[in-house]
C-alpha cells in the first residue's frame, strides 16, 4: 500500500494531498520508425483525423543528416473536438534533434499527457513535482494545441505532462492559425493569464485570419457503413483514448510514481506466470494506465525494442468492435493474441500491430469503479475465450460507463 502525506492543499475548495488532481488522461503519442505507413495507418485505418503538423526537419542543423529518415513532420490528431488526443513524431528526427532530451532505451512513448482542472494545478503542480525531486524537463505552453503544461519522466524514462487546456476544434475542422501561435510560453508562466476568448478578441483587433488555421476532415473516402444511424468511412468510431499499458524495469518504483507522485489509484493488482502486474486509475475507469515486469515482454511476443506494451482505444459499441476488427484483417492489419487475464476491468478487446510493430488495444468497455473503490471481483467478469465472442452480450451496470464523446460521430 502507497503511503500517502495529509490533505493540505487547496485544490478549488477541496483539500487534496497534492496541489493538482489529475481529471484523465489526454492524450498520448508514438515516436515511429515507418512514419509514412503509421500516418495512414492511424488515420485510414483507425479514424484519427490530422488538425496541425510542423516539420521538426526545419530544426536541424545540418538537413543532409536527416534526409534518409523519411518523413519529418510531427502529426497531431484527434478522434473529437480536443485539438489532440493522439501524436505522432518520426523517431530518427525527434532524437536528433532533441539534444537536451533524454529518450531512454526502449521509450517510444513520446508523451503520456494527463489533464488537470485549471492553470493553478499546473504551475503548482511543477513547483510541488521539483520538491518532490522530479526533474522538469520544461514548462510553460505549447503550440499547436494551446495547452499549458510542465513535462517530467518516470522511473523508467517515460515523458508524463500535467496539462491544462486544449484547443478545441469545432464543425469547420480548423485549427488555430499560426499568427495565434503567439502565446506559446518556454517557461513556466505567472498567474493569472489572460482567457482564451481573450486571445481571440486580440487577434480579431490585429487583423489575423481566424480561418486560416489547418483543416483536414476524414482521410478515407466513402460512407460506406451505418454506424448506428450515421455513414461513416469505417464500420467503427473511436469515442476515447487509453489506457496506456507499459513494461517497467523496476514494478515497485513505477507502481510508487504513478500513486504518490501522479496521485492515480491503484484499482487491482495480479500476479501472471509468477510476476507481478499493476492497473491504476485516474478517475472511474478501471485503469488508466497498466504496469508490467520487462521480462514479460519476450514472453508474450511484443515488440522487443519498446517499453509500450500497448496503446488502447475506446470504440461506440460491442458491435463495432466486432466490426472493426473484420474491417482491419480485410485492410491486411496483423493482429496479437493476449491474454485477457492481463487486462481486467476490459472483458472484450483485440489488439492490432500498427506498422511499426506496436499493439493498440481495442475496446468497447471498461469496468467502472464507484465511490467505495472496489473493483468487480475475477470471479464475476466474463473472461472471455479468442474466438469465441458471442453475438451479442448481456448488459453489465456499468456498460458504456465512464467519459462519454460529446458531438456527432462523424
């Protein structure tokens, strides 16, 4: 059990051990080798949609170094309104170029981003994390997708945000234009700071062209399934990002990070072929992110260059999911079978290798946990068998449960 400080510090009203509470997670993002195949993968296969890229290339001092390492952009994508929930930088380029930052053997996580309620938590939060001996990679605001944020690692290298805001992007499918770029801050900002619609009103008096930001709408053509009502590209709609599975070298000091420093929950932990393995969560979903014993990778035939066991989405239904996994073997997609013992709280999931060799977790529903923070004992979940899902399930209390997506489906 983590041992855990008092309550003192004022988080809106509420006194917290910590002076932030992370709400959920944000967003994620893959450093990748195949960066032109993971780009339609991601976006024709899976339905993220591109709202901004940069060419990280531009950085370089010398371009002819990275001429042989494909394409240099860094994409951001979303699946709803948030202006990102998924990013993808080219791995080559991305360590190249970023001399001060420190991608640890096996990382190709390049952020794990975890959203707070307001800009207080996040300036407090980093002035809390350096007591607390973290290292602080930078803080302050980025562009595109306007959120303010301090950056740190785990134990084992991984990069984590605490972030507050994000750029929404609404029925136009336009993003912020560069000339509001304006406000992106390298270091931690003072309080208070002006609003968002603010911003906008400042950059309307200066004449910017606020249609003028980065649209992309879907990247596959053709409405070709009913989606419960609506046409769609792809018989399947992702409605939510995570959980984040990740092997760690040292169990006990990953499990010890995520509770203490980050303030998750530890929900459940198993022990699977003699080792340990631990599920944490940020609010009511079962896990929001799931630790693993290195050695478990070779065991399972995952990708033995990287510390991501897996990246997860959330698609609208039982039946897409079913569905998406037909409409991903007919587009040639390689899939991975798992043990479902090594992710409960989420009965039915598959998981396909993205070109790269990484396995995204698919899934219609988590296990909620409710205000006692008991999880469903093993012994009630249905712990289904590969290839044998039936037709249709039985309705849990908690089906469909948790974060919901807000706005049309396509």
């Amino acid at each position: 059990m983590i041992e855990t400080s008092a309550a003192t510090y004022d988080v809106g009203g509420v006194l917290l051990e910590r002076p932030f509470k992370i709400r959920r997670l944000g967003h994620f993002g893959l450093n990748a080798l195949k960066m032109e195949e993971c780009v339609r993968f991601y976006t024709e296969d899976l339905g993220y949609r591109i709202s901004d890229k940069r060419n990280f290339g531009e950085r370089a001092e010398r371009p002819e170094d990275i001429a042989g390492f494909g394409d240099p952009h860094g994409y951001f994508m979303r699946y709803g309104t948030d202006h990102h929930s998924f990013v993808l930088f080219n791995k080559r380029v991305r360590e190249y170029i970023d001399k001060q930052r420190h991608f640890a053997p096996g990382v190709v996580m390049n952020q794990i981003s975890w959203q707070v309620g307001s800009l207080g938590e996040v300036v407090n939060g980093c002035d809390w994390l350096n007591e607390e001996g973290l290292k602080i990679q930078r803080s302050g605001r980025d562009m595109p997708g306007s959120n303010w944020h301090t950056y740190f690692y785990d134990p084992d290298g991984h990069t984590n945000e605490l972030y507050y805001g994000m750029e929404q992007v609404g029925w136009d499918a336009r993003s912020k234009p560069e000339p509001m770029w304006d406000r992106m801050f390298r270091q931690k900002p003072e309080l208070p700071q002006i609003s968002e619609d603010e911003e906008v009103r400042v950059a309307e008096q200066r004449g910017n062209d606020l249609n003028a930001g980065y649209e992309m709408r879907d990247s596959l053509p053709g409405k070709d399934y009913d989606v419960d009502g609506i046409l769609l590209p792809r018989p399947f709609k992702i409605i939510k990002g995570g959980p984040i599975s990740l092997f760690t070298a040292d169990i006990d000091a990953a499990a010890r990070f995520y509770a203490h420093e980050m303030g998750l929950r530890i929900s459940e932990e198993i022990v699977w072929n003699g080792v340990r393995c631990v599920f944490l969560r940020a609010n009511t979903e079962h896990h929001t992110i799931a630790l693993y014993p290195i050695e478990l990778r070779e065991q399972l035939g995952l990708r033995p260059d990287s510390t991501t066991f897996s990246i997860g989405i959330q698609v609208g239904s039982y039946r897409q999911l079913c569905d998406a996994r037909t409409f991903l073997a007919k587009r040639g997609r390689r899939f991975i079978e798992l043990p479902a013992e090594l992710h409960p709280g989420i009965d039915y999931a598959f998981h396909v290798l993205d070109p790269d060799g990484q396995a995204v977790q698919v899934y219609f529903s988590m296990e909620q946990v409710g205000w006692d923070g008991r999880v469903r004992p093993a012994s009630s979940r249905p712990n289904p068998k590969p290839g044998s899902w039936p037709a249709t399930l039985a309705g849990e209390a908690d089906v469909y449960g948790g974060e919901t997506l807000l706005g049309p489906l396509g």
